[in-house]
C-alpha cells in the first residue's frame, strides 16, 4: 500500500472490473489528478494490471500523486467467451465481477487509514461497486460521488422506464417510440448479477458523475440533472473523460499500424473494432471479411475476441480469416490481432470512419475525435448508444438496426453500409458533421469551456 500522506481533501476511486468501466475512471484520475489532490484507486490485483497495461494517451505510473492499491482475491474461474451464444452479454465475465466484490473490507481499511489523516475523503465509484462502500456513511469526513458510465441518453431513457418520469414534451415523445427494446442486451445471469449489486445508493452518495459532454448530450444532461434536484442529488457532466489532444511518447514503441496509416490519404481509411466484450461467430467474421474486401475501401480491422475474466490466464481463440483474404485485400486493409491504442487510430487524419459496438468508451472517443460511426451494437447499453449517434446526433448508420439483431449481417450489407460511409456524398456530409462536434467537443475541455467549467466546479464543490 501506498504511504498516506496528510492532505485536507483525497479522492479514493473504486472502479468495476469491466474495461469499458475501468478505462473511464482511470481517465477520471487523470482530470482530477491535474488539480493536485492524491487519488488512491483501489481494484483487484488482476484488474489493475489490465487498466495500467492498455491505458493509452497518458502514462498513470508517471503522475506521483495517483497512487494504486492493489488487492487478490480467490480464485475465480475464467471461461472462455462464447462467440455462439444468442445473447451477447459477456456472461464469462462474472465470476472476475463477482470477486471484486470481495473489496469491501480493503476499501473500508483503506478509509480508516486515510479519514483520520484527511479533512475530507471523497469516493468516487462505479455503480456497480456499491456493495464495496456501502460503509462509507460510517466516515463522518466522508463523501461519495456514483460513477454512471453510460451515456445520458441511456441514462435518461433507463430512469424513465424505471419511474415513468417526468413528462415528455412532442420532441422527446416521437424520440422514445424509436428507443431500443432491452430484450436481449442482458444475460439472465448478467441480470442477476446487477440485481445483486443494487444498494440503497442515495443513503450515503451526494451525487452522480458521468462521462457525458453538454455540447453532445446537453438536453439530456439537463432533464438527468432536473431529476436528480428533486432528489437532493447533484449531477456532474464531466465527460470526455479521455485525453483529447493526442500526442505519441517517443520513449514508447509505436504500432506498427502507424507506419501503414502514415501512408494513406485524408479520411480514407474505416477503422473496425467491436470491443472487449463482443466475441463474433466465425461465420459472421466470414461475412465482414468479404464485405470489406466488396467494399475495395482501406481498413485497419482489429480481429480480437472477447476478454476473459483474466486476460492474463489461459489461451485465446484463433480467429480464422477466409482463405487468401489478406493477399486479396493487399496493401488496402489491415488486419490487428494484439491491443492497438484506439484513440490514437481515431484522432489520425486518415481514418475517415469506426465501425464499432457502440460501447460508451468507443463512442466518446470517436465523437470526440470527429470520426462518424457505423453503428453495430450488441449488448448492454449499446443499443441506445448506436440511437443516440445514428438518430439524434446523425453522425453515424446502422449496420444493423437493433431489431435485426438476431440476423446474420451478410458481407452485402457490410460492402454497401462501408461504401455509404467512406465513399458516398451522405459519408461525406456526415464526417463534416462528425468533425464540426468533435471540434467543439475538444474546445469544451480548454480554459473557459463548459467541461472544463464544470470539473473547477466539482474541484471546488470537493475541496469546499
């Protein structure tokens, strides 16, 4: 464990094990740490080692006052993910989701320590930690902030199905007869599993966190915030959580990729990733393999699948190609199987498209970076995130819409969506849109921005 110094105010942050979710508030460390208050971030052993391995964009070993504390937990089994199932939740992550829950008497020894030292503790945590700090009202000194790590359009429309509030006006009523249904965005054991995380979260948390920008989701953000006033809650939009301005560390080794994506024109290139927590049946992978090569458009294709509760443990799938697909394609695509730093693919001048699952991190770094989506969600919240690119913001197409999902989407589908993307006047029209929000997007977080605004706010609120 890290020396506890004496500080008026630190931040103790509790990710979920999930890397869509420890990606975040790990880039949330970062934002807080620039106003030079310590930060203890406290996750299993495993976990930790995954965040710190792919973080990209920043170094979080490089800034002395984030300090990691790292605990073991039992054993947990670490099944391989199952590319067949119906349900595309990734159920083979639970067993690692269900051990982190074993934090809770570190997070509370790690509280005793730090509360006597402090004269405030601020907890920062994932939603689904609840369990772990449920005895933060203990502290007198201390305060809690919920982590939700999904999008305010998700958000609002989840609340509303949940409460049936408030009242929509014509704008928002023509919007929810589009919204996704939920049938299938959850396994019956991943449903179990977050019904077992629910806590009475209100009774010791002052308020909610997300990695949401008002320049993207500002409507909503505004009925979130109307909500939670009612409850005596604060909301904090403090999103994007991840770095905007790209800058590649020399000291680091760069992917070979780049020497590739160096060499092709402006905007000509569609960068394909679904994820770590979407695993693809082979024949799907056979059908976008011939869609992209129909195509004839310039691709990196990140061809991994889905993580195990231990990515460190066991093998991995072999994903096989269609025979002779990489010599047809040629010097026009490129296929990845290793871990590639995403938001330096899309902040390159290049890439001209993301053909993704819509997962909250991948979304804000491409809405961020300016880069239109083609829209192919599988689970979870994903679907109302594809909505809110393709619907609201119009800065994207489906794949495949969410009804379809059950079907195969043939490598006809996948030429035409990739054609209408990258060499159509309605692709074009679209990356000048993609690119307009994504400039003001990286404007919000400069001096004087309203992000920027909003995280001197909440510094200001915790250090009160």
């Amino acid at each position: 464990m890290a020396a506890i110094e004496q500080s008026d105010v630190v931040v103790v942050v509790v990710p979920f094990p999930a890397q869509g979710h420890l990606n975040q508030l790990l880039h949330l460390s970062r934002l807080i740490a620039a106003y030079s208050v310590p930060i203890h971030i406290i996750a299993t052993t495993t976990h930790s080692r995954q965040a710190k391995t792919r973080i990209h964009g920043w170094d979080p070993l490089s800034i002395d006052t984030v300090h990691f504390h790292d605990y073991p937990t039992p054993y947990f089994p670490s099944p391989p993910p199952d590319p067949t199932a119906a349900i595309k939740f990734p159920s083979q992550l639970i067993p690692s989701f269900k051990s982190a829950m074993h934090l809770r008497q570190p997070f509370v020894d790690l509280l005793s320590t730090l509360s006597p030292a402090s004269k405030r503790v601020v907890v920062i945590y994932d939603y689904m930690m609840g369990p772990v700090v449920q005895d933060v009202s203990y502290y007198a000194n201390a305060e809690a902030y919920m982590f939700s790590c999904c999008s305010a359009f998700a958000s609002f429309w989840y609340h509303r199905e949940a409460t049936g509030k408030p009242t929509l006006d014509g704008e928002l009523e023509s919007v929810e007869k589009e919204i996704p249904s939920g049938e299938d965005c959850c396994s019956t054991e991943g449903l179990q599993f977050i019904l077992s995380t629910h806590v009475s979260y209100k009774t010791f948390t002052s308020g909610t966190i997300l990695d949401a920008c008002r320049i993207v989701e500002g409507k909503y953000i505004d009925l979130l915030e109307q909500e939670e006033n009612q409850d005596h809650q604060k909301l904090w939009a403090l999103g994007p959580f991840n770095p905007v301005a790209i800058t590649h560390d020399p000291s680091h080794n760069r992917h070979r990729l780049f020497d590739w994506l160096e060499k092709q024109a402006p905007n000509s290139v569609l960068y394909v990733s679904f994820g770590t927590t979407t695993s693809i049946s082979n024949e799907q992978i056979q059908e976008i393999a011939l869609g992209l090569q129909k195509s004839e458009q310039r691709f990196i294709w990140v061809l991994r699948d889905a993580d195990k509760g231990d990515i460190f443990e066991g093998e991995v799938r072999k994903i096989e190609l269609p025979k002779g697909f990489e010599e047809s394609v040629g010097e026009k695509g490129l296929v990845v199987v290793d871990w590639v730093p995403q938001s330096e693919i899309l902040a390159h001048p290049s890439t001209g498209g993301f053909m993704t699952h819509c997962g909250w991190n991948s979304s804000m770094e491409s809405l961020t970076m300016g880069v239109p989506m083609a829209a192919w969600p599988m689970h979870s919240d994903q679907p109302r995130n594809a909505m809110l690119i393709v619907r609201v913001l119009n800065v994207g197409i489906y794949v495949r819409d969410w009804t379809q999902r059950k079907e195969l989407v043939t490598s006809t589908v996948v030429e035409e969506v990739v054609r209408r993307l990258m060499a159509s006047d309605e692709g074009a029209e679209m990356r000048k849109r993609a690119a307009e929000l994504g400039d003001r997007v990286r404007r919000s977080v400069v001096e004087g921005g309203v992000t920027r605004m909003e995280l001197d706010a909440f510094f200001a609120h915790i250090t009160r």
